[in-house]
C-alpha cells in the first residue's frame, strides 16, 4: 500500500560528511524515514524518525550512523518526506 503525499529525494555523500548530513536532514524535521546504502546500492541501515523524536532518542541512531561513516567510502542517503 502506498504512503499518501509522501516524496522521497536521495542524496549522494561521502562517508565523512555522512554524520553532519543526516544531522541536516533531521533538524530540517518532515522526514519520516531515513536509509542509508552504500555505493552499490545495499541498504545498510533503515531508520524511522516521528514526531517527537529528539535528543537522546536519536542519539542511538546517530552513533550507529557514524560507525557506519568510519566504514564507507560513498553512501547515498534516501529520505522520505510527509
């Protein structure tokens, strides 16, 4: 079943500026959900955001993001906005 008035953009980063970006994306706040694939186009980490979501409940998700920027070179970022 396809989500109503949703659009999803993709932006293509480089494993350092992969922290700060997705940091971006979340204090621009609509997005109701954020991938992460590496240059291949694999799907390294889904994540959920709602409203309300904030401090230390996203602080798991952005140590998880930025382990992953320690590991890729090139990822692109997929989000999805209400």
């Amino acid at each position: 079943m396809a989500k109503k008035n949703t659009k999803s953009e993709t932006y293509k980063v480089k494993g350092e500026d992969l922290l700060k970006k997705v940091k971006d994306l979340i204090h621009e706040g609509n997005i109701r959900s954020i991938t992460i694939k590496n240059k291949e186009g694999q799907t390294l980490v889904q994540f959920p955001l709602t409203i309300g979501v904030v401090g230390t409940l996203i602080a798991p998700v952005l140590a998880a993001v930025g382990a992953i920027a320690a590991l890729v070179t090139e990822c692109s970022i997929t989000i999805e906005r209400k």
